[in-house]
C-alpha cells in the first residue's frame, strides 16, 4: 500500500505540473486567439472615481468607435478587451483541448508505464506480489483530491446552490474548456445533471490513461513500436 501511496503522490505531482503548463497555455493561446480572431472589444470605461463599468461592445464590422472618443474627450479613461469570434472560440476550444489532453496524457503514461515494467521483473523475480490493477489505484488515489471535491460538489448543490463553479476549475485547469462548457460559470444551481457527469468523467481520465499505460508496461508492449513495426517490417 505504501509504495502506492508514494507512486500516486509522484503522480499528483505530475498533474499539478501539468495544470501550470496548461495555465502558462490557456494565457498565450488567449492572447494569440485575440489577435488572429478578433471581432470587436467590449469597452470599460473607469470614472473619476475610479469605478469601472462595462459600457457598450463595438464590432469591427461597424467601422470606427466614436464612442470611445466621446468618452475621453471627457476625460475619462476607456479600457478595451477584445471579443473572440465563433470561429476563434472553436479553434479554441480545439486546440487548448486537444494540447492539454496530450500533455496530461504524456506525463501520466510515461510515469505509469515505467513503474509497470520494472513491476514485472521485480514480480518476476518474486520480490513483489502481482497486482494488475496498480496502475488504476495510482491513478484513483493521484485524483482523490478532485473525487473529494466532486462529492463536495454534489452536497453543495442541494445545500447550497449558489456556490461558484469556478473553484473547481481552477483546481482542473486541465480541463477547462470542457467544464465550461457543461457548467456554465456562475453557480452550482445553473449546472446541469450532465454537468455533473462531465465532471465524474474528466476525473476518470487520469486513472484509465494510468491503468492502459501501466498494463502496457507490464507487458511489456511499446506503443511506438506497434505503430513502427509491422510483422517484423518497416511500414
């Protein structure tokens, strides 16, 4: 149990890597985004009193702002943030999707997949008893964390439903995409019984990658060269 233990903590250790080059991405696929698919800017204007309030969104396609202008000319300061298109939010969603998966999945298989093979000769060599589902109880105890959270969750969305969502995406940064989309952003009483299923699921993802990578350790199968090899060929 203990070397368990110590291998799902090595393993968090990697997800929280993971979610900070996912952080590092989701800000520079952002910006990139807004400059490649911008469509306009929603425009924020700051008083005197240094209150800032949301004011009107301009569309590229209206031709200039003379709004802004009326603005400053009054001395007050207007603060601009660009509006995505649809098309951009697509590739967005896509690509940080897509990038974030890959990584995710990369660490944990390299991690797992290794423990996996030198499993097998250590059991081999009868230093070790054989457990095939190492792999899947790393993985469970790596995301305990997020389990306790989900079911946290849960309770609070019939104790108290206007609990934000956000605390739980930032925990899964990883994901983000993916759980805006099935719990909205504002509180647990807006998201849906699928919402709630989306979460389960994407906490699922790291102990089944775990499981497949540390069964293919041990079996010694190598992924790479099944996709190089064929019946003893070069494809």
């Amino acid at each position: 149990m203990s070397r368990n233990i110590k291998l799902s903590f090595s393993l968090f250790l990697n997800i929280v890597v993971v979610s900070i080059m996912c952080a590092i991405l989701l800000a520079s696929l952002s910006l990139l985004n807004g400059e490649l698919f911008k469509s306009g800017y929603v425009a924020y204007v700051t008083n005197e009193k240094g209150k800032t309030v949301e004011k009107y969104t301009h569309y590229l396609k209206d031709g200039d702002d003379k709004k802004s202008a009326e603005f400053e000319k009054e001395g007050l300061r207007v603060t601009k943030v660009s509006v995505t298109s649809k098309t951009g939010k697509v590739v967005d969603y896509i690509v940080y999707t897509a990038l974030s998966l890959f990584i995710l999945t990369v660490f944990v298989y390299d991690k797992t997949y290794t423990v996996g093979n030198k499993d097998q000769n250590a059991v081999r060599c009868g230093h070790y008893a054989e457990d095939k589902l190492r792999g899947l109880k790393v993985g469970i105890l790596a995301v305990s964390p997020d389990i306790i959270f989900f079911i946290v969750y849960v309770v609070l969305r019939f104790v108290r439903p206007s609990t934000s969502v956000g605390y739980f995406k930032i925990f899964n940064v990883i994901y983000l995409k993916i759980l805006n989309s099935a719990m909205g952003q504002h509180s647990l009483a807006n998201v849906p019984i699928w919402g709630f299923i989306v979460m389960l699921a994407v906490i699922c993802f790291v102990p089944i990658v775990a499981h497949i990578s540390y069964t293919l350790g041990y079996k010694d199968i190598k992924i790479s060269d099944k996709l190089t090899y064929k019946k003893g060929e070069i494809k």
